[in-house]
C-alpha cells in the first residue's frame, strides 16, 4: 500500500471520465481499495479480476446485489468480492467504462507503466478488448500512485507491444494527464503467452480453444519461462502457519493433562465441606 491511497481515490472520484462510468474496472490489490470503496458507494458497478486468474475471470459487484445489511467495505477486498460479488464468464455482455490500475512506477510523459511484472492488467486488457467489453482507442485508464511514483527518467521504448500505457496519473497531491500517451495495444498476444503462463489461466485457454475451434487454425505460442513460485510459497507458508498452530493446541493439550491433580483424603470420594 502507498501513504495517501484513499487521498489519490477521492481525487480521482473528481475525474468527470469517473463522474459519467457505470462500470468500472478495478484492479484486486490493497492500494486501490479505496478505489473499489468509492466505485460501490457511488453506485457504479465494480468489476475486478479474480486474483491472478486463477479460478476463473472476473467478479461484479454492485450495490443493488450486494446485501442491505452488509456495509460496503465488506466488499473490497478479495474475501469480500468472492463472498458478495457475481462471477462472470467469457463471453459476458457488458462495456466497460473506465480502468483503474495499480502500479510500481509510472512515467507523466508517455504514460508507460511499470506494475508487479507478471503481467495480468495486460492480459485481462486484452481479453476485454478482444471480446468487445472495451474500446481499445477510447477507454481510459487511470492509475493511482503516491507521488514518488511518479517518474520522468523512465527510458524510451520501455514499453512493449503488449503493455498498456495510461491516460491519467492520481497522486494524493495532484492529477497528471498523460499529453504524448503512447497507443494502447488491442488484443491477445499469443506469441508472448508460454505453455506455462497458458497453462496456469483456465479463461486463457478456454478463449484460445474457442478461438482455434471457429477459425479451423492453431495460434501461436510464446517461448518457454519460468515463472515465479508466488502461490507456492504461500501455501507451503500457510501450510507451515496450520501446523504450527496444530503442534502449538496440542501441546496446550498436553500441559494441560500433565498437570498435578490434588490428591483425594482417604479412600473414597472427597465430600464437599
């Protein structure tokens, strides 16, 4: 999370692009839950990504499904959306209006943003673009940072063909409209997907099989990586988490049976004076 998170939301909720969306998209991480908050509470519809893509695509949520009695904050993060919000598929109906991403840094003058580095604001751009969910030409995307990162020495052709730049920058202090945005690219790039990224997705390869099927032909493929052991690591720690709180009850148990009893006067039953 950045210092100043729910400033830069409030300025952004400013924007007359946010003013006018009915449905906004928004990424699933901490720094832009505010962001989620203010979209709910002004009574647009939310639509975010369920984490990493990986039980499915996206999630809605508005304040006309969501329960009466449950307060919005309830619904902002990823807990809430899997317990409140709607899973939508493939092939949804709906336009999204505007794109609220995070990011790691993020250049004033060309828009080109660096995020975690896996990727997935882009492949979920390019889904909703191939789909026609998005205008590749006319959709905004707007990113809320702190200030420091905000950067101007950010070298020319950092961006590649998949990557998408944003229109405007929200820092808790001010607003930045991108004036030399690079375009913003349409689309899946099946040649930079791997075997590996493709395999860990499941809407990717629906869309890929569904796409070979109406076409007769096979796409392309991307070249072998390695990817990162995120979700690994997690559940080896979550893993090592149980059990410690396992060994931690059972040796509670232990001292507890282990303690001294009070011996009994006499032979039979001890009678209450």
């Amino acid at each position: 999370n950045f210092e100043g998170a729910a400033e830069a939301a409030d300025r952004l909720a400013t924007l007359p692009e946010f003013q006018t969306a009915k449905c906004v998209k928004v990424n699933p991480d901490t720094p832009q839950r505010p962001v989620r908050h203010l979209v709910l509470s002004t009574g647009k519809t939310l639509l975010t990504p369920q984490p990493r893509l990986r039980t499915g695509f996206f999630s809605i949520l508005s304040t006309d499904t969501v329960p009466a009695d449950v307060p919005i904050q309830a619904c902002t993060n990823s807990k809430g959306v899997a317990k409140y919000g709607t899973p939508i598929g493939l092939n949804e109906e709906y336009t999204v209006d505007l794109v609220v991403v995070g990011s790691t840094a993020v250049c004033p003058k060309t828009g080109a943003r660096v995020g975690k580095g896996e990727g997935f604001a882009e492949l979920e751009w390019g889904i909703l673009s191939l789909q026609g969910n998005l205008d590749a030409s006319k959709t905004i995307v707007a990113t809320t940072v702190h200030d420091e990162q905000v950067v101007d020495d950010m070298p020319p052709g950092q961006l590649t063909k998949h990557d998408v730049p944003v229109d405007v920058i929200v820092t808790p202090t001010r607003i930045i409209r991108v004036s030399d945005r690079v375009p913003k690219p349409s689309g899946v790039f099946w040649d930079l997907l791997s075997p590996q990224k493709l395999a860990q997705i499941r809407v990717l390869r629906q869309l890929k099989s569904e796409i070979e099927e109406r076409d007769g032909k096979d796409l392309p493929s991307g070249p072998d990586e390695v990817l990162p052991p995120t979700a690994k690591r997690n559940n080896n720690r979550n893993k090592q988490r149980r059990k410690g709180n396992n060994n931690n009850a059972n040796n509670n148990n232990n001292n507890s049976n282990n303690k001294p009893r009070p011996k009994r006067q006499g032979g039979g039953p001890q009678k209450t004076p």
